[in-house]
C-alpha cells in the first residue's frame, strides 16, 4: 500500500515542483514611497504617473505613495528607508541630508542663488558626484526637482530681520545646527514637524513658517500667517531616492524604466513647481494674503544678514569642501554671464 501511495505521490509532486514559483519569484517587488507633500499635489501626481511606468516593466510590483507626511517627517522616513519599511522617498534636503550631508550645499545658503537658472547650472555640475556619494551609502537618485523659493508667512507683517526676532520660527526638528546659528543671532526656533506647522500656527507655538508659496497654500498656513515677505531666501531643492537594495531587486527593465520616468518626473516637477509659485501668490492675495515688499535699505540688511550667515553654516550645516564648491560654479557661472 506504501508503495502505491509513493508511485501516486511522487508524479504530482514533482509536477508541482516544476511549475511552482520559486521564494524570490512569488514575493512581488515593492516600491513603498514616503513623502511629506501633500497629497493630490503636483508632486503626488508625478510620483503616480512614475509608478505606472515601474509597474509596466514589473509585471506583479507593488507601488505604494505615502503622503502628507503619514511616514513621519524626512528624516524619519529616511529612517525607515534605511530599516526596510519603505524602499524610496520623495524628499527635499532636510530628509536627503540624514543620508548625505553634502546635498545640503544646494538649499541652506540663503540669497546666494539669484535665479532658477544658477541653481540649475550648480546642481548639474553637483550632480555626478553627488550621486556617487549617494549610491556609496546605499541609494540611488532617481531624479531631481524643486518646490520654488522659501519666503517667509507670518501672523504680522515685517520687512527687515530685526522685525523677526519677536516672533517664534518653525525650525525642523532635525536640523540643530540651524537652530543654534538662529538663536546665537537672536531668533526664536520652535523645531517642528510639517504635519505639526498649521496646529502649531493656530495655537500660538509659532506665528512665522518659511515656506514656499506653494507648500502655503496647499497646506492653508497662509489662512492663520496672511502676511508673506516677498524675498527669495533659499531654493527647496528634492530628490526621489530608492534603497540599492530595492533597486537590485528589479528587473533590468523596470530599472530602466524608473530612471526614464524619475528623470522625466524631476523635469515636470521643476517646471510646475516654478509656475505655479506665482499662481499661488495670486491664489493666496485672493483670499486675503498681504504680501510685504522689503525697500532697498531693508533688503541690504538681508543681504548682510546672509553675508553673516556664510561662514556659520560652512562647516556646520554644510561641509566646508561642498560650500566651497558651490561658490566656485556659481563664480564661474556668472563670469561666463558677464556678471
């Protein structure tokens, strides 16, 4: 009787064996995405249309976009890049430097970048090295975008920095370098997380949010802080990154993919997120936005303020070998410019 069961046994077994998939082939690839922008966002749009594309070439993958800051704020989600819980983010430099602290020299200078064209040309020159530095501690660039110029919302108006320093800033939570260099200039920081901001705003906590335009409008900040100040601080600059070790599980062809879609996603992202910085000031002006205009004797005490700031943040918020670079292209750049 043994013997027939193991003679009936044995042909379906190894039928089972032959077109069963193996461990690696039955657990579908995923791509779980943090980000703190709001959701519908034309960031959220781009990250979808991406996610089709992936999804195209990894026939089974698994595409997930977390917005609104649901994973955390940046540095928690590059957190949980690092432990597995997501494989990508969607973030600006205050997440993207937990993993490499020299992108940093692409955001946190402020009024050293003039136009989108300077920060275009220094980041494209950044951009190699850059992305070797990333891969060296274990992710890949996908592609890169911006968000516009952070202006500063706050609950009364001001022009000058002196008017600033009664009132109390959201700060990041991970970035204490800035807050000591803040508070050793006389500036109040609260440090934060976005998704606390609009709370935080409606209950005192704070009454001033560096902010793009856009990111203001989105979140309804400009509703409890209706006075913005019309100066270009610092350009948002972002990243879409994914874990090496999610990008080794896919597909040549759904690798492809994603760098074709990421770098096509950076383009529109940048493109948009420049527009739609003026379309939002209108849309905020609408409802109520008073925007206050700095006169050229306050907009030279910003000037000195941000010559101040320079040799604070070299080698503290930014490595002093990546903010020497940084000055060097945009030298170059603008002697090639006339300027």
């Amino acid at each position: 009787m043994k013997t027939i069961c193991r003679k009936l046994l044995l042909p379906a077994l190894l039928t089972w064996a032959a077109f069963a998939p193996t461990a690696a082939q039955s657990q579908a690839v995923q791509l779980r995405l943090g980000t703190v922008v709001p959701k519908h966002s034309l960031y959220h749009q781009q990250l979808l249309e991406l996610g089709e594309s992936w999804r195209a070439a990894q026939p089974g993958g698994r595409f997930v976009v977390f917005t609104d800051g649901s994973q955390g704020g940046e540095a928690e989600i590059a957190r949980r890049m690092r432990i597995g819980q997501l494989q990508g983010a969607l973030m600006s430099v205050v997440g993207l430097r937990e993993i490499e602290p020299s992108i940093a020299a692409l955001q946190n200078l402020p009024l050293l970048f003039k136009n989108w064209d300077e920060v275009d040309y220094v980041r494209e020159k950044m951009r190699p090295a850059m992305e070797k530095r990333f891969l060296d501690r274990g992710f890949v660039v996908i592609g890169w975008g911006d968000a516009g110029w952070v202006r500063f919302f706050s609950k009364e108006p001001a022009f000058a920095p002196e008017d600033f320093k009664r009132m109390k800033f959201f700060a990041w939570g991970s970035e204490p370098e800035q807050q000591a260099i803040m508070k050793s200039l006389g500036y109040t920081p609260v440090p934060l997380e976005t998704a606390d901001i609009l709370p935080s705003m409606q209950t005192g906590m704070i009454n001033v949010v560096p902010s793009t335009p856009y990111f203001a409008l989105a979140s309804q900040v400009y509703g409890t802080a209706s006075h913005m100040l019309e100066i270009n601080w610092a350009p948002i600059v972002g990243a879409l990154v994914v874990t090496k070790k999610a990008w080794d599980e896919m597909s040549p062809a759904a690798q492809t993919a994603l760098r074709s879609a990421g770098e096509k996603a950076g383009v529109q992202m940048r493109s948009k997120a420049r527009q739609e910085v003026d379309e939002a000031v209108d849309a905020m002006k609408k409802r109520g936005l008073q925007v206050n205009k700095p006169n050229a004797a306050q907009m030279q005490q910003w000037n000195d303020l941000a010559e101040k700031l320079y040799p604070r943040i070299r080698g503290s918020m930014v490595p002093a070998e990546t903010f020497d670079e940084v000055f060097a292209h945009l030298k170059a750049y603008r002697a090639s410019k006339g300027r």
